[in-house]
C-alpha cells in the first residue's frame, strides 16, 4: 500500500512543491514547525533512513546535496537553519517513507524535545 508521500510524488495528494528532479521532492509541510519547514524526499519509497542500504548511498548523499540548494531558494540559507530525520517510534517518525526536515526562519533551541 503506497504511503502518503508516494501518493503526492504520485500527484495523487496535492502538495505544494517547491523542488524536483529526478531523485528526489521537496514540499512544504502541512504542519510547519517554523516559517519555512519543508520536507525533502526521495522518490523511492525507503522507509526510514535506517532502512537504506549500500546501494542508496548516492542517492542519499544527493539528498544532502539538495538541503543546501533548497535552502537558498526558500531564503534561509545564509540565516540559518536545522535539518532533522525522524526514525523510529521514539524518533517521532509518523510518515513510513523517508524525508528531510528543513527548518528555518526563526531561532531554534537546541536540545530539541
Ligand atoms: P515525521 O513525523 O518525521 O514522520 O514527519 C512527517 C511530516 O509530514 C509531519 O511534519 C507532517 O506535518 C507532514 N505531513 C503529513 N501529511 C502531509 C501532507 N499531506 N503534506 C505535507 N506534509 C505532510
């Protein structure tokens, strides 16, 4: 059963895009945590960053790539800004398909919750 990311990759869910290509998507959140909080994800369907294998690891290190570009364009790239992965139960992962929290324009404190 395809999960919620797969289905807006898919264009079956609306989701306001921001940057594609052929790897990967990047969207902003419908629950932003700060002013600009945009996920980034692959377009195959890894479950969580744990359950990547040796064979992703361009494609994830093309996902790191894309923070910083995708930072630039949503303006937060010279003020700053978090990127976090939820993995796991006590990770607070609620969406089972593997993505990049972009989080910025306003200070954020550190340790998080
Ligand atoms: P996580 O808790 O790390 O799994 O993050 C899942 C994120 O997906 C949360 O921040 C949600 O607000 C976000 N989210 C859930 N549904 C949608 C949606 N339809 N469009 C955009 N973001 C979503």
């Amino acid at each position: 059963m395809p999960t919620l990311f797969e289905k807006i990759i898919a264009r079956e869910i609306p989701a306001d895009i921001v940057y594609e290509d052929d790897l990967c998507l990047a969207f902003n959140d419908i629950g932003p945590q700060a002013p600009v909080h945009i996920l980034l994800i692959p377009k195959k369907p890894i479950p969580r960053v744990a359950a990547a294998e040796s064979e992703d690891q361009a494609l994830l290190g093309h996902l790191l790539l894309k923070v910083g570009e995708v930072a630039e364009s949503a303006g937060i790239k010279e003020s700053g800004f978090r990127v976090v992965i939820n993995n796991g139960e006590n990770g607070g992962e609620t969406v089972p398909h593997m993505h990049i929290h972009l989080l910025g324009g306003r200070p954020l404190q550190w340790p998080p919750g």
